[in-house]
C-alpha cells in the first residue's frame, strides 16, 4: 500500500510537469489541449486513487488500533483471572489443611471413645464419623 501510494505520487509529479511543460511550450495547439485534457483527466484519478489510498491506510491504522486495545483490555481480564485463580488455590489449600486437622480430630475423639468403651464405640465404626 505505501509502495503503490509512492509510485502514484510520483507518477502524479511526473504528469504534473509535463502538464505545465506543455502549457508553456508555443506549437501546435490543438494536440496540447488534448494531451493537456488527458493529463488533467490522468491527474484528477491519480489524486482519487491516492485519496482512497489514503483513506484505506487509515482505515488498517484504526483497526489495529482496535485490536492493540482489545489486547490490552484482553491482558487485563487475563491478569485479574490469574489473581482470581491463585486467590482460590490458596482458599482451596487452607480448607484441605483445615480438613486434615478437622479429621484428626474426629479420629483423635474416635479413638478416645474407643479406649474409654462409651456407648457409642460399639454401634459406629471410625469411618461412619468421618464420613459424616
């Protein structure tokens, strides 16, 4: 796109010059005027061509833009996810080593049942408690 947008311009100058050159230039008059029409005609659709070359690239400037900040913002999600993600892991290790503790205890009372013969330490086995 910028290749073709330079080669126009230059190719634009180029006819430009020859325009004026042979605006100025005295002879035949009638094949000017018509060289002159058709550089005119050629200038007028190379500087549309340029302006829709134009308009194109900042059109590719705005979409990638765009799509910067739609990274950016995507980034963000991603970051606040991650800190979502470890705040749950560290949640998720503090109730197993709460769970740990809350079954040792329970097999600790088991077993204080168990050796003391309460009611109780015929009718359930270790596992029913901590099932429960």
């Amino acid at each position: 796109l910028p290749q073709e947008r330079r080669r126009l311009v230059a190719q634009l100058e180029d006819n430009e010059v020859e325009l004026e050159r042979l605006r100025s230039v005295e002879g035949d008059k009638l094949a000017q005027q018509e060289r002159s029409a058709q550089l005119e005609k050629e200038v007028a659709m190379l500087r549309e061509k340029i302006h829709h070359l134009d308009d194109m690239l900042k059109s590719q400037q705005r979409k990638v833009r765009q799509m910067i900040e739609q990274l950016q913002n995507s980034k963000t999600v991603i970051q606040a996810k991650d800190s979502s993600i470890q705040e749950l892991k560290e949640r998720v290790s503090y109730l197993e080593a709460e769970n740990l503790e809350m079954h040792d205890r329970i097999e600790h009372l088991i077993e204080q049942q168990v050796s003391r013969g309460g009611p109780s330490a015929r009718t359930r086995s270790k596992s029913e408690y901590v099932s429960r």
